[in-house]
C-alpha cells in the first residue's frame, strides 16, 4: 500500500483492518462488504489483489483525503469462493483464451495447451480459474466442459445455466438409482390413505407440461356445498431422507425453466412419470380437503394422505373453452369452481391483496430452437381458477401449524414470507409517477397502500406507460423468500404462507411435506437453525433459477432480432443511465441500448432524480416513458445486447419543470390476477 495515503477508517468500525465478502466487477468498479455489515466499501483494481467476486477477504480501511469516502485494500484472500466461467474459446497454436462477458471479469481468461480438454476455436466452455499471479494481467484457467459450438442452441442455453452456477445435465448415477424406484403402489399403502379415486378429479396445466403435481377434485355434497380436494404429488413417500436423490434435490432446490426446456429437481422418472398425476393411473398424494359454502367461506379444511385417479388432463386453453362456452367434460365442476375462485380472489384484493397484471414472454421455436415468432401469455380465468386453489392450499397448511396455540410456540416450520416494501422506494416511485401525471398516496397503513398501488395498476391499463409502472412498481416492492420466522405475505395479503403445492419442482415444498408428516406422527420438533439454512439455501438457487430465465428470454429476443437489422420499430423508453437510453419495443418487447455517445445534436447529462437525459444547450431531454422511434443497429448474441440508433435524433421534449408533464387518464375498469413474485 502507497505510504502516502492518509489513514482515515471511518467511525463505524472498531479497526482499520476488516474481514468481509468482495465483490468483484468488469467496469473495475469493485466493493466489499464487511461481516455483519450493510455498507459498501469500494475497492480499485489495483488494490483488489485479483480478489475475485465472492471471496471471503481481509481489507485495510484508508481514505485518500480527509472526508473523502472510504476505500479499501485486500491485504489478503482468506477463502475462495468456487466458481466457474462461460464463454468462448479462442485457440492458438500454443495457448489459448476465454473470452467471456461475464460482469464480473474484465480480463480473458489464459489457458495453457494442456488444460483445453479437447476443447477447439471457436467452442463454447466452461472454465475455472486455478491461479491469478500477482503480476499476471489475466487469470489462468483449465477447462472443465465442452458444451459445443458457439451459436449452437443446446450449447448456449447450457452456457446460460453454467454462468449462474446452476446443472445443465443430470448425474446418470442419480437417473439410475430413480429408475430402481417401483412404480406399483401396494394395496397395504392404498389402506392406509383416504381414497379418492372414485370422485371426480382432473389437472389444469400448460399444454407442453409433463410434471403434473396438481390435481383438483371437486363434488356437491348433500347440504348444497361443495368439496373440493387440492391433491398435490406425495414426492416424499418416494424420496426418501438421505437418498442420493434427496441430496441432488437439496442442492438442485427447484426446477429451472429456460425458454425452450426443463432442467428438473428430481429425476424425469419421477417428475414425469412416477410422481406426476397422469390421468387414469393410480397416484399417492398429500392433499388438502375444504368444504365451502355458496359464497367460497371454508367451512372445515383437513389435511390427509390420498390415493387419486385423474379422469382428465386439460390445458388452460381447453378450461377456459368450458368457462367461457359453459360446454365440455367437467362442465359442471369447472364453472363451480371457477365461480368460488372468483369469490376467493375478490375477498383477497378487499384486504389488500396486490393485483398485478403482467404477461409473459414466449417463444414459438423451430426444431432446431430458433424462435421463429414472440407472443405474450397473460392469466386468464382457468390460470386463475387454479391458482386460487393453489393459493387456499398453501395458506391453509401454513394456519394449520402457524396459527397461536395457548398449549405451546408453533414448531419450526417453512414459511414463504414477502415483506411490505421499503418506504424509502415506495416514495421514490410515487415521486417518479407524480411526474408523470398520477398520484400514490403513501401515508396510512400496508392495506391502504395495496389498495392505491392496485387503483393505480388499473388507472395505466392500456396507456404506453403501463409496462414501465407496472416494472417500476414490482422494484419498488421486497423480494418474497424462505425462512422459519413467519412475516406474513405482503403481496398476497395473508398473515401466514407456505408452499405446498409444488414438490416435483421446488424443495422447500417437500420440507413442507416432511414436516407435516413429522408433525402428524408425532415425531419431534427439528432443529430449526438447520431448516432456516434450507430456507436461505432455496431461496437463493431460486433467484439464480430466475436470472438464468431471464437470461434466456434475452439471449432469444437477441436470436429473434438479429435479422433484422435496420428495421424500424415504435418503442418507449424503459431505462435511462449515463451511457445511454434503453428502449422496448412495442410489439415484442425485445429491450435495446440507444448509446449516449449516439445523441450527438448535444451534450446530454444524466438526471437521476428526473429519470432523463438533459440537453446541455437546448435543455431539450430523454424521459423514462417516452415513446421514441428507432432502426435496429446491432445484435450482439454473446453479449445478450441489442444496439438502437435513433431515426430522428430530435429530443421529444424540454426538460422537466416542476408541475409539467401532467396527464389525465380515464380508469380503466380492468380488475385482473396475476402473480406478484413467484409465489
């Protein structure tokens, strides 16, 4: 470290030497974070000592200059984290490189001759980094994984997984011990369970779904009401605790869901054959039972074991043609229970239930996995009829070991908590609309802000904004998690949740599971430090499961794109940053960079407090929400980036003065369902 530099730690920490997390970053713009703390401590390159991103550190605290912000040094690397690289290999004749886009390198990655594993120009890998001598300006690595051609589809969506961390094959040792699994079910266990199979029953779910691991039954009963039974796969009665399968679904935790496939927890013998609720065919369920009246009141819920037999599969698009028709198999079931799941949902946005309406990016993909075509898929009723249910289950069982019991705590248990949002962003984002012509009252309590967040998402229905404040408003709000300290669910407006209802494709489901079993056996209260670490666990595969899906929604709009190249297309203006505005387009929502470097009829600068760029001379600005016209200039498919070039370099407005841009809207009467976070 330079002599010169004035030691200055800052108050906060007892000594100017710390222990903490690095993160590193491709812009040099690294950070750390000590032990216990919150506060981001930059780091420049020099001082990082090839620190890579996640490595546990011990840093010297200085500052340049008096009052100057705190920076650090690495004095020494205490333990590596493990990680792995994506890319693209290019080969010489006595060496070669990774080069990766990957954000946290800036360098390529160095391999000698007899680390490429066979690896040739031009093949996607995967490599790790087995030493970064200090003098050396790249890393040297070894390949791990030939995952193909770049520019290959299955290589680049097995890229995509390798890059978060996450499995793109399945151990055969795994596969085998699965297929060793019997898939009878003895008449002594069908004696042991409640049996269903002679009451009407059927599955809902996407057209190109294997993994069926819902089932709804549904029957009226003498007094008028009707019974309706949530059979969810019994998983655990196949898995057993400590089972090779057990440990891969552990560290796996949920199902990962790329544009064009399924990598699943368990096994396919089991995901989609032994476990999963084909119609016709004898299957073992965990299921929860309600009795509800005329107005969708649960007279009296029980949880129980169950064999099933489901008499149909229906796609959505096949229940909605029988909502909408009031024709078809099940008629008579279907619209009852889609009458009380109308009842449901309604009593949930009455007390305070967030309503967010948004729709997901789809492919239609050829045979070699090149979309061919982008269409958006929003909930319809029949989406909405099964989540309700979904919804009733997982809260039920949540009550049922949650709800104060005079006699003793409640025992250790999983919940799916999602917090109210931080009232520092709630505030940022109402200042952001206002300037856009809408009001959010953030005073009173969390069910009065529901209730203004949900009249606002009607308010923007169908106006060009409602995408970017529907976006906007999803940011604003905590992220939902795991843990055994129960939150409630802010989003959902429910005091207790859990997730119950999905154990062929997320862990935490079959904790759930295990301990309703533990509990009803009578089995002891487990340790609940041991399932808390579960909990942090699963929630983390799960936001690198979501980041992998996004990636490849990206890589494909990418795909999608790059043909077309000096096309114009209509968009509006979802970002805007010091380098540049980025725009999606109206009519598939592929998202591109207008470089700063591009607007060049003046200097403009960056307002973070207005969301805009600022003409210096002309005032004139590049506002968050504005419509914008732009040509297709590049599509980079390694890099997941779009390139825009504006056709009319004109800015679309003067710069924001207090009261401007208001604008008045008709409400529109909209009232739709559709997930928050991934409930």
């Amino acid at each position: 470290m330079n002599k010169d530099k004035r030691r200055d730690p800052s108050p906060t920490f007892q000594s100017s030497v710390v222990v903490g997390t690095f993160f590193r970053r491709s812009n040099g713009k690294n950070s750390f974070i000590p032990d216990g703390e919150d506060t981001s401590i930059f780091v420049a390159e020099r001082n990082s000592h090839h620190a890579m991103d996640g490595d546990h550190v011990k840093v010297q605290l200085f500052a340049c200059r008096r009052r100057a912000e705190l920076e650090g040094e690495v004095l020494e690397i205490l333990e590596r984290k493990e990680s792995t690289f994506t890319g693209r290999l290019q080969v010489n004749h006595s060496y070669a490189f990774l080069l990766t886009e990957d954000k946290t390198l800036a360098n390529d990655i160095f391999i000698p001759r007899n680390r490429l594993k066979g690896g040739k120009d031009g093949d996607k890998a995967v490599v790790r980094i087995i030493e970064w001598p200090e003098e050396n300006k790249n890393p040297i690595g070894e390949v791990l994984d030939i995952l193909g051609r770049a520019g290959d589809n299955n290589a680049e969506m097995h890229a995509i997984l390798a890059e978060f961390g996450l499995p793109y094959t399945y151990p055969p040792e795994i596969e085998q011990q699965a297929e060793r699994i019997p898939d009878m079910i003895s008449a002594k266990e069908i004696a042991q369970r409640e049996d269903f199979r002679a009451i009407l029953t059927f599955t809902i779910d996407p057209k190109d779904a294997k993994d069926f691991d819902d089932a709804l039954s549904a029957r009226i009963l003498p007094s008028g009401n009707w019974e309706v039974g949530v059979h969810i796969a019994d998983v655990t009665h196949y898995v057993t605790p400590d089972s090779a399968i057990e440990e891969e679904a552990r560290r796996r935790a949920t199902s990962v869901y790329l544009v064009d496939r399924t990598i699943p927890m368990l096994p396919e013998r089991l995901s989609n054959y032994i476990c999963s609720l084909r119609p016709h065919e004898d299957k073992l369920c965990f299921s929860a039972i309600f009795e509800l009246d005329a107005e969708a009141r649960v007279l009296s819920s029980r949880l129980v074991r169950t064999v099933i037999r489901s008499d149909r599969r229906f796609t959505y698009e096949e229940a909605q043609q029988v909502i909408e028709s009031g024709q078809g198999d099940c008629c008579a079931e279907i619209l009852a229970l889609n009458t009380i799941a109308v009842k449901l949902r309604e009593r949930r946005f009455a007390n305070g239930a967030l309503n967010f309406d948004r729709y997901e990016v789809k492919f239609d993909i050829d045979a070699d996995g090149r979309p061919l075509s982008i269409y958006f898929k929003e909930a319809k009723e029949s989406n909405k009829l099964v989540e309700e249910f979904m919804l009733l289950a997982n809260r039920t069982v949540a009550e049922h070991f949650a709800l104060p019991n005079k006699r003793k705590a409640p025992p250790t248990f999983v919940y799916r908590i999602h917090e109210p949002p931080d009232a520092e962003k709630i505030d940022n984002f109402a200042a952001f609309i206002s300037r856009l012509g809408y009001k959010l009252n953030t005073q009173g309590n969390v069910t009065d802000l529901s209730k203004e967040i949900n009249s606002l998402l009607d308010m923007v229905h169908g106006k060009p904004e409602e995408n970017l404040i529907d976006t906007l408003a999803v940011r604003a709000m905590q992220k939902a998690r795991y843990t055994t300290h129960n939150a409630g669910h802010y989003g959902l407006a429910f005091q207790y949740y859990t997730h119950f209802t999905s154990p062929i494709r997320r862990y935490p489901d079959m904790m759930v599971h295990r301990l309703l079993s533990q509990y009803k056996n009578g089995g002891k209260n487990p340790v609940q430090e041991e399932y808390e670490n579960l909990c942090k666990h699963a929630s983390a595969m799960e936001t690198l499961a979501t980041n992998a899906e996004r990636a490849s929604v990206k890589y494909k709009q990418v795909e999608f794109m790059k043909d077309k190249l000096g096309q114009t297309f209509e968009g509006i203006i979802s970002g805007v940053t010091e380098w540049g505005l980025y725009v999606e387009l109206d009519d598939n929502k592929c998202e591109g960079l207008v470089p700063i470097r591009d607007l060049n009829d003046d200097f403009y600068e960056f307002d973070d407090k207005n969301y805009c760029l600022i003409g210096r001379r002309t005032r004139h600005s590049y506002r968050l929400g504005d419509p914008i016209t732009i040509q297709v200039a590049a599509a980079n498919l390694e890099r997941k980036q779009l390139d825009f070039k504006l056709l009319d370099s004109s800015p679309l407005s003067p710069a924001p003065r207090r009261g401007s841009h208001k604008r008045k809207y008709r409400k529109s009467g909209k009232n739709n369902y559709e997930q928050l976070v991934r409930m």
